[in-house]
C-alpha cells in the first residue's frame, strides 16, 4: 500500500518537483566547480549528489513501484505497458547512478561525469511528466 502522497496528483506533483529542483541546484553548483577548476569542494557537493539521486529518487521510486504503481495496475490493467515503461524508466536512472558511482571511485570527479548528471535530470523530468499525465485520473 503506498502513502496517500503518492495517490494524490498534486501531492505526488510535489514531491517529484522538490527532488527535482534539489537535484537540479545540486547539478549547477557541480558544474560550476568543474568549470572552476574549485576542487576543494566538488568531492563533497558530487557525494551529496549521489547520494540524493539514491535517497531521494530511488528510493521515490522503489516506493512507487512497491505500492503505488501495483495499485494503479490493479485498478486499471491497461495501464500494464506504461507502469512497464515507468518501471524501465527507473532502472535507467539507477544505471545511471550507478555508473556516476563506479567513475567517481575509479577516477574521481571528472568531466566525463557531468553529462550523466544532467541525463539524469533530463530522464528524471520526461518520466515524472509522462508518470503523472498517464497515471491519475483528471484530478
């Protein structure tokens, strides 16, 4: 059973749009170190990072998919295909992730990372609109 956050279009809208914008703020002041060449901080702001997109977004969406999105399906399975696109929508977030991971503790933070952080918001922003337009009746 998912929280009654996540039934609620607006209140669901609301969480996606604050770790949204978490991330978003995280992902400039990344970049602007990197542009800055300010080492002194970008080990921490880039663990900081990381550990958003795992805490926040991953965990968001584990959540969804072991409560919010059963009951979506149970209510009307012809959402099937898009709940499996949801679902595959997740995982490349934490492919993703997960490749951020492996880079920073092979080579630390370099440039090669920073587009992966910005695909991630890009797939973060296109999956909460398509989640949320296919997902909650007109509320």
């Amino acid at each position: 059973m998912s929280g009654p956050s996540l039934r609620k279009k607006h209140s669901h809208h609301s969480i996606h749009d604050g770790i949204y914008t978490e991330a978003r703020d995280l992902t400039k002041v990344l970049k602007e170190l990197a542009q800055g060449n300010k080492q002194e901080n970008i080990n921490e702001i880039c663990d900081a990072l990381i550990e958003h997109w795992e805490t926040r977004t991953l965990a968001h969406a584990q959540s969804e998919e072991e409560g919010f999105f059963a009951e979506r399906l149970k209510e009307q399975p012809d959402l099937y295909e898009t709940i499996i696109k949801l679902k595959r929508d997740h995982q490349i977030l934490e492919l993703i992730v997960n490749y951020i991971k492996e880079h920073r503790e092979r080579e630390g933070v370099t440039d090669v990372i920073l587009p992966y952080f910005e695909a991630l918001l890009v797939v973060f922003e296109l999956h909460n609109h398509e989640e949320e337009n296919s997902l909650f009746n007109k509320e």
